[in-house]
C-alpha cells in the first residue's frame, strides 16, 4: 500500500484511521475530510475504500487499526446504532493505550453532544442496550464500548455545533462545515502530531476546554 512519506512511522501503511458510521457520514463529511487529508499528503485509512476484495474485513480492519498513528472517531447520530463502529473504537481505544503516546485519537462532535458520548443521555445509551438485547454484543463486548466512549470523551474533541455560521452546501446536498477542517484548526494539527512522533489519546489526554 502507499503513504506518504512525510510523518509515516516505520512500519506503519498508514498515518490516520477514519471511524465512522457510513450512511450517516459517507456521502458528505467523512469524504470531504478524506478528501481534504490526502490533498494535504496523509495517507489515510477508510474501510468503503482500502479494504482489497477478497481479504477477511476483520483481519484487515485490525491491521489497519494498528498501523495507524492518529484516530479520527466521527460521532454521528446513529454511530452507537453499529456493533462494527463500537468494536472498532475499543480497539482504537486500546491500540492508543499501548503506543504509551505514540498514538493520539482526535475525536469529531459532528451532530451530537459530548453528554451523548458520555451516556448522559438516551441517544448512545439506548442504542448500545438495543445491541445487548438482539445479541449483537456480548455483555462483556457492551461494558469495552462503554469504557471507550468515555476514555474518547475525556479526550478535547471539535464540536461541529461551535460553528454554525461556517456550514457550506456541497453537490451532494450535504452540509461541510469549513472552519472544522480549517488547516489552522484541524489539518495543522494532525501534521504537527505526525512530525513530532508524540500525540496525545488515553493515558496521555490534552485537557478539554
């Protein structure tokens, strides 16, 4: 696979790995984001795009989870709705963990709350119970996504809601807020953890303002 040869760890295919709830973000906001990082020179991870046919999605979603420096979990309505978006954030809470602050997770607020994310309110936690009930998760599966969620809470995210005047209709009818993916606000930093070597995720938290 190619990356781009600026900031790349040894050994690593890829230097940011897109969580994301497909029909909530796809088509809109998480292609523009792709979009606006690879122009940038980051090589980027999304699952609709660099998963070869014919490989086992679990293995290589793992790998990928694993070569990666920077996370990028896109909080989106219906996110906590998808067993695959759940089991995907334990394991990029816990491969974050392990790099003791190699690695750094850069969460997105995009129509949701913090409080959401925290179980405060029905929306995350009465999505993760439904997945209980159908059987869909494991007991012990539910309490890891419930732990990550609140391990990528205490981590200072971008809340779409703070920039309402700076939302832009594209082609597809969607809405991109600009200033999000600003390079001064969002790519800029992401350039900066991947020159550095060092990044901030659990265990090494950036204080939330």
């Amino acid at each position: 696979m190619a990356s781009s040869d600026a900031g790349t760890s040894s050994g690593s295919d890829y230097q940011v790995f897109l969580s994301f709830r497909g029909p909530d973000t796809r088509i809109g906001f998480t292609d523009f984001l792709f979009h606006s990082l690879t122009d940038a020179g980051i090589c980027v991870f999304r699952d609709d795009e660099e998963l070869r046919v014919g490989e086992r999605i679990d293995g290589s979603l793992l790998q990928a989870i694993d070569n990666s420096r920077i996370y990028i979990p896109i909080f989106s309505q219906n996110y906590a709705s998808s067993p695959w978006c759940l089991r995907e954030l334990a394991q990029i809470v816990a491969s974050t963990f392990k790099s003791e602050g190699n690695k750094a997770i850069l969460p997105i607020f995009l129509d949701v709350e913090p409080n959401d994310i925290k179980l405060k309110t029905p929306l995350y936690r009465d999505a993760i119970l439904n997945l209980e009930r159908e059987k869909k998760l494991s007991s012990e599966q539910v309490d890891a996504c419930r732990e990550a969620l609140m391990e990528v809470d205490a981590i200072k995210g971008w809340e779409a809601k703070k920039y309402r005047g700076l939302w832009r209709t594209i082609s597809s009818g969607c809405t991109i807020n600009l200033e999000i993916l600003e390079e001064k606000s969002f790519i800029k930093k992401i350039q900066q953890i991947l020159r550095s070597g060092v990044g901030y995720g659990c265990g090494t938290r950036a204080s939330k303002q």
